[in-house]
C-alpha cells in the first residue's frame, strides 16, 4: 500500500463559477500513474477515467495469457480511448461520507470488466490519526482497483460479493492503522466507528487478519453483516 499512497497527488476540484474547464492537469495524468486526492467527498475534477498506465499493463498480461492477440488488444484499447477522450470532468456525489474510492468500471464485449483510474475523497476530521485511518481505508480501495484493473463479467450478485470482500480489507486496513497511531501517541480511539464494527465481525466469523481466507466472503459472515446493519457498507453506490 505504501507505493500506491505514493502516487496520490493533492488536486483541486472544479467550481461550479470556474467557467471554461482547464483540461491540461488531465491530459498530464492520462499518461502517468497518478491517483488524484481531493479534500471532499463531493466533487467534479478533470477526468482522466480510463485505466492508469500500470492497470494497462496489467490488462494486457491478462488478456496475452488469455489467448487474445496483440492486434485484438489494441483494438479495444483503442475503443477505450475514443470513449474517454472527450471528457472533460468527472463527478462524485457521496452521501455520509468522511471518504470515498471512485472508478469508472468499463464494460468489454459482456466478458470483462475493466477498471479505470480511481479517485479518491476525504472530509478531514482534524483530528490527524482518524484522518490517517481513513486516508489508509481509502487508498486499499485504490491498491485493489490498481492491482485488479479487469475481471471476468459479474452477475450483479458477483459484484456485490467483491465489493464487500475489497470493504472488509479496508475496514480492517483502517482499523489497525487507527488501533496503532491511537496507542503510539496516547489518543483514545473513536467509540465504536463502523471500522471496528466490522473488523470485530469479519475476526469473528473469519479469523486473523493474517490469517487463510481472512477476507472470504460466505453466507455466514454476509448475513452477520446485514444483521449488525452494516450492509449499505457494500451495497450503496458511489
């Protein structure tokens, strides 16, 4: 995870009275591996959406393994660029929030998925160690989106799983980070925040965090979540 905070960059969000949009700070990212960091979780910022350069790559080795030709691959990251060119923004609207993880998710030909730059959020409590702890929850999000960048096609019920395996590492990423700086420097930590909720269940039904199948998603542990009343973790939309 520390690579992956490395690459995220402080950028400024685009005003509704800003008139013409500046697109040079996106037309600079499209090539570079580069995860944008803006201060709310409510936002419009230039769009540079489709996959960072290190996701191209990883598509590509995927889709060689596959069977798919050079020419075939091109083809559709052609396809790719002519869909994300134009646009000049991007929007985040989040509800609720103190942070957000925010990717397009491209479609190709019903067999893949393929996922773009994320873009990530924060509200500051100013309070440093909790700003850490989401800062941390955040950029897993960001590591799992980097690393992944495409799947084979999802059933709706398909995604839903994935998207609650990639919370339970970022809750539990957040929670330990929280649970260090807390005890490093003194500071009592949040009563009960939904990092702790969460990490106390998926302990519970899965084991150490260190542990074989830690972040498995079964019917037990969905339905500990959804009792506790922490499914919108994962079934909200950003």
């Amino acid at each position: 995870m520390h690579e992956t905070a490395q690459l995220l960059e402080p950028a400024e969000a685009i005003g509704e009275n800003d008139g013409e949009v500046d697109t040079s700070k996106a037309l600079d990212w499209r090539d570079k591996d580069i995860i944008p960091l803006l201060g709310d979780v409510n936002f419009t910022a230039p769009a540079a959406v489709a996959p960072m350069p290190a996701q191209r790559e990883i598509i590509t080795e995927t889709l060689l393994r596959r069977g798919y030709s050079k020419d075939e691959i091109y083809t559709m990251e052609a396809s790719l660029y002519r869909l994300c060119k134009d646009l000049l923004t991007t929007r985040v609207d989040s509800e609720n929030r103190t942070g957000v993880c925010s990717y397009a998710i491209f479609q190709s030909g019903g067999k893949f998925q393929l996922y773009g730059r994320p873009y990530v959020g924060m509200l500051s409590s100013r309070i440093r160690i909790f700003d850490v702890a989401t800062l941390s929850h955040e950029t897993t999000h960001a590591l799992d989106i980097q690393q992944t960048a495409i799947t084979d096609f999802m059933t709706e019920e398909d995604s839903l799983r994935d998207k609650l395996r990639g919370e339970l590492r970022a809750y539990a990423v957040g929670y330990y980070v929280e649970d260090c700086l807390s005890n490093l420097y003194n500071i009592g930590r949040r009563t009960m925040p939904v990092s702790h909720r969460v990490e106390n269940i998926r302990r519970e039904v899965n084991g150490p965090v260190d542990s074989e199948g830690a972040f498995e998603v079964h019917d037990d542990l969905m339905y500990r979540i959804g009792r506790a009343g922490l499914d919108r973790i994962y079934k909200e939309v950003v």
